[in-house]
C-alpha cells in the first residue's frame, strides 16, 4: 500500500504523520487490496478547524473517496481512518460474493 499525505495550508509534521501510520495499522486486512491511499489535510480558512480527505486506490480498479470535517486535527485522522476502514471492508465483502 503506497501511502500519500498532502497538506493545503498546513504543513504535516513528523508526530501527524506518526499518529496517522499508528492509526492506519487498523487497515492490515486490506493492504492487498488497496493499493494507493492519498490523504489530504486541509486547514480552513474561513473559520476554524480541518478538512480531511481520503482517496483510496483498489487493486481491482474503483476509487473511493472519503471525508471529514473537525476542529481538532487528532479527532479528525481518527474519524478518517475510521471512514477508510468501513469503506475497505465493504468493498472487500463486494469483492468476495463475486
């Protein structure tokens, strides 16, 4: 699984990444099946608080994007990752009854 992260407006430091591959350890289960995954941190100007998106790359071809919005940056990865996981899992189980 190749893993991206990209930050708008903020600069991802070492602990965020560090945090979010301790949270991604719940996807090791799907890493044959996923094969790009693109994280995205957008810090929002108008306001305050984080935009998280999530791009996720299967091997058999579909693409599926997630999202979340929060004011803790933290709270957000986990909400993500959490989105990530259900989403793999799914598309797993449709992969499996084919």
């Amino acid at each position: 699984m190749n893993l991206e992260i990209k930050g708008i407006r903020y600069n991802p430091s070492d602990e965020t990444r560090e945090f979010l591959d301790k949270k991604l350890q719940k996807l090791t289960f799907a890493e044959n099946y996923i094969h790009d995954l693109t994280i995205t941190i957008t810090r929002e100007t108008i306001g305050q608080g984080f935009h998280l998106d999530g791009k996720i790359h299967f091997a058999w071809g579909p693409v599926k994007l997630v999202s979340s919005d929060c004011y803790e940056l933290y709270e957000g990865i986990e909400l993500l990752v959490d989105k990530i996981e259900a989403s793999a899992r799914k598309e797993k189980d449709k992969i499996q009854e084919h």
